[in-house]
C-alpha cells in the first residue's frame, strides 16, 4: 500500500507541476499558457500528490528508540 501511495503521489505531483508551470506562463505551448485557472489547479494537484506521500511515509506511534 506504502508504494502505491507513494506512486500515485507522484503520478499527481507530475502533471500538477506542468499545469502549474503553464499557468504562470513558464512552460509555454498550450492553451492552459498563460490561463491563472491551470496554476491553481495545478498548485491543488501539487499539495494532493504530497500529501499522499507524506501520509504513505507516516510512520505510527513516533520515533523509534534507539535511533
């Protein structure tokens, strides 16, 4: 389940990023270039994706003893 998470994590992070890139009209070539909407969509991907990781990474019950 751990890696799962972790790939679908990524799998959003990816195009998140794109999106968010183009929305700010860093990453040129489409209609979303430009458009506000797709950077914040992008930026709402972005936070999903990590989220996903960090809770697959959580580790219960806190820090272990003895390093």
């Amino acid at each position: 389940m751990k890696i799962v998470l972790n790939v679908v994590g990524v799998l959003f992070i990816i195009p998140g990023l794109t999106f968010f890139l183009q929305g700010i009209n860093v990453l040129p070539g489409s209609f979303m270039t430009g458009d506000p909407r797709w950077a914040v969509n992008g930026a709402v991907l972005i936070l999903i994706g990590v989220a996903l990781i960090v809770f697959a990474n959580w580790r219960r019950g806190g820090m272990k003893k003895g390093g």
